[in-house]
C-alpha cells in the first residue's frame, strides 16, 4: 500500500522522471481483470493489468536497469484493454488463447480462468501526442510463453 505521507515528502526538484522499460518481450502475470466503458465511444472493454516477471533475451539488459533504478521487475505493471464489440473479440479470444485458457470455455468464464496466468508481451514506445516529450512504453501484442 501506498504511503502518501512519505511520498509528499519528498523536496520538489528531487523527483526524477522515470524512464521506461526498454522495448521488447518480457513475460508477465495476468491479474484480475475489470470490466469498464471507453471515455469517449463508451465502448465496453476488459482491463487485464499485468505484473512483469522476466524480461526475453530481445531486451537491452543494461537499459533495463536503468528503467528499473533499484526496483524489482515484478513493480513493473502494465495493462491491456481489450474492446468487446463484434469486430474485436478475434482479440480478447488470441489474448485467452495465448495465456493457455481452455479451447472451447464462453469467453466470460475464460476471463475468469486467464488470472495468474502468463502470457509474452512485445513492449514498444509511444510519444505522447501532448508532450513530444513524454514517451511511454506499452504492451502492444501478446503470444504464448516459449516452452522450455
């Protein structure tokens, strides 16, 4: 849990900027999903938050590290929303398929069923569209972990 006190107290001008993690996959846990509306198109989608558990070789380690500044790589959490319209289940369906859910499961059970699962998520950069300055690093694809 958060503690506000101890973070409010930190002197202005000693906050740095985090950097974020360095492009490519890494494996992560899937977390309990919630179900909400877009803002604007108020389209229903599932959120999966995902909690970051080993890097793949394709990431910069020394990047890495410096993203992490002394942190665990399981404090790197990310999201993913996927849409449930007509046209966007193929997605939330590959999503389930990736994290190994049972063939055949009504979507709504494998939801359910993908929590504490894990899944590859390919990272990349996206600058903010308000501040050039700004750069965010963000699941944009998923595939099934490599079996050992």
């Amino acid at each position: 849990m958060t503690d506000f006190n101890a973070l409010l107290s930190a002197p202005i001008g000693s906050i740095e900027k985090p950097k974020p993690i360095p492009t490519g996959g890494y494996i992560w846990t899937i977390g309990q999903p919630k179900f909400d509306k877009s803002p604007e198109k108020k389209t229903d989608y599932v959120r999966f938050p995902l909690i970051c558990t080993e890097p793949l070789g394709d990431v910069d380690a020394d990047a890495l590290q410096e993203a992490l500044a002394g942190k665990a790589i399981s404090e790197i959490e990310k999201k993913i929303d996927l849409y449930i319209t007509k046209d966007a289940l193929w997605r939330l369906q590959e999503f389930l398929q990736n994290a190994g859910v049972e063939e055949g499961l009504p979507l709504e059970e494998g939801i359910q069923a993908a929590v504490g699962r894990q899944i590859v998520g390919v990272v990349s950069h996206e600058v903010s569209k308000k501040d050039p300055s700004q750069v965010y690093a963000n699941v944009e694809q998923t595939a099934k972990v490599p079996e050992e």
